[in-house]
C-alpha cells in the first residue's frame, strides 16, 4: 500500500498537456515525439492527453 502523496506526479504542466494534445491529434505526431520534445516518457503523454481528450464517445 502506498504512502500519502506517493505515487507518479505529471512532470508535464498543464499548458503542456493542453498543447500536446491538439499537435497529436491533428498532426498525427506520435506520442513517442512529443514525449522526446517535452523531456518525458511516452506514457507520461499518453496518460495527459487521455486526461485532456475525457473518455470516448
């Protein structure tokens, strides 16, 4: 069980998030670019656009 305030923080702010989020969708960038060009890992973007998008229709 983890501790309070444990756990993965998002090294991504939230203008980055926000601005991932369209460049991926409309430019078709990979998750895996926009990982390299922000300094984190692409599951750190997969999980913020996730976040940024809401669930699916």
């Amino acid at each position: 069980m983890m501790g309070a305030g444990a756990g993965a923080k998002h090294p991504l702010v939230s203008t980055d998030r926000v601005t991932a989020t369209p460049i991926h969708l409309r430019h078709g960038l990979p998750r895996t670019a926009l990982g390299l060009l922000s300094g984190v890992d692409r599951s750190t973007v997969t999980r913020a656009t996730g976040e940024i998008r809401g669930p699916g229709p």
